[in-house]
C-alpha cells in the first residue's frame, strides 16, 4: 500500500535526501520518496506494517533535521 504524509518544519533539500535514503533502508518499505517543494513524504509498505515503519521513518528524520515531524495528510 502507498500512503502519503505531509512533512513538518522541513528545512533543507539535501536533509530530504537524506531522509529519504534512510527511509528507504527501514525493513519492509518497499519505495519511499520525498518532496521538498511540496512538504510530502510518500511510502509504498506492507499495510500490517505500516504503523512501525512510520515510527521509524520518523525517528530517521529526526536523527537528521530534529525538529522535523511527520503527519498524516487530512
């Protein structure tokens, strides 16, 4: 399943990448892709492990940009 999620306080392109890369290499995501322009991340996952892979997902934006949050698009 590929769901998208609106990214918070996103400063930076090159952090974006680097965020995606790291999402990419979280087990069970199967494609992830970041836009800077439109604040978007976009995960293809298994749906039952959707939930776990967004919390590290999260953790790895974190790491990178600390006040970077991800929320789901209403």
């Amino acid at each position: 399943m590929t769901k998208q999620f609106k990214m918070i306080d996103l400063d930076c392109a090159n952090c974006a990448a680097k965020m995606e890369d790291g999402i990419r290499k979280i087990d069970g995501v199967k494609a992830a892709s970041i836009s800077f322009i439109m604040q978007k991340l976009t995960i293809t996952a298994p749906d039952d492990q959707m939930d776990i892979i967004l919390k590290q997902a999260a953790k790895v934006c974190r790491k990178i940009e600390p006040d970077c949050r991800i929320e789901p698009i209403q």
